[in-house]
C-alpha cells in the first residue's frame, strides 16, 4: 500500500464520504491519479464506490 492510500483511508475515517476530486485536492494530484487510488483502494475490498449522478462517493467499507 502506497502513502496516498494511507492519507486516503485517513481522510475517509475523518470526512465518512469524499468524491475523487475532493481527494485530488486534499492530496494536491490529478483527479485521474486520485481515482486510481481509489479504486484499487475499492479492488482491495477497503471502500465503496457508489455512482450517483455521475459522480463517485467513496465511503469506507
């Protein structure tokens, strides 16, 4: 697991719900690299993504 990875789950267990922009800010990355952390985050079993109007919550599992 990668530092990133860490500092999400952090920030999920502090916020209950983010979006993948929210994390890209958070951490200072690009959107794309933020939703790839998400979801190998969501492939490992450790959150869920829920799609909602075209935008992707991420909540901890």
């Amino acid at each position: 697991m990668n530092v990133h990875n860490n500092k999400i789950l952090e920030i999920l267990k502090r916020e209950k719900v983010v979006t993948s922009s929210e994390i890209a800010k958070d951490l200072k990355i690009s959107w794309n690299t933020a939703d790839k952390y998400l979801l190998e985050l969501a492939f490992e079993g450790k959150i869920i993504r829920i799609k909602k109007l075209g935008v992707n919550l991420w909540l901890l599992k």
